[in-house]
C-alpha cells in the first residue's frame, strides 16, 4: 500500500502525495468516513452555480402567480 509522508507547514498538517495519487484541481473536498479521512475533487455545488446569477426581483412572489383551474378527469 503506498504511503504519504506527513509533515507541520505552519499550524496547519500536510500530507505529501505520492505522483500516482495527484489531483488535477487546485481544491479539493476533505471529509471524515469512520476512521479515514477522505479527500476528493470538489465538484460545484448549487451554491457555486447560482453565486453569478442576479438577485431575485421583490415583485416575484407566490401570491403574483394566479391558481390554474382544477380539471377534472375520467377515473381509471
């Protein structure tokens, strides 16, 4: 099983992955599953993705929405 050396880099511990185990992304997404700790490519959250977008207008509100009538239909 391959190995990282582990090692202080100011308050913070880093580990030193080996070549095979590089990432090809400046950030990655760490958590804990049982005893390991986990570390994988961060994917865009929802969040990431409306960030850019404009805020909502203020005149956009469920009551601006009318109720469609209710159809009635043949039953089964």
């Amino acid at each position: 099983m391959p190995t990282a050396k582990v090692f202080q880099s100011g308050n913070r511990q880093a580990a030193r992955l080996p070549r095979a185990f590089r990432f090809s992304t400046d950030e990655v997404a760490i958590f804990r599953r049982g005893d390991e700790v986990v570390l994988r490519e961060r994917h865009p959250s929802l969040d990431d993705l409306l960030d850019p977008l404009p805020p909502w207008p203020d005149d956009i509100t469920p009551t601006a929405i009318p109720d469609l009538p209710v159809h009635e239909r043949e039953g089964l």
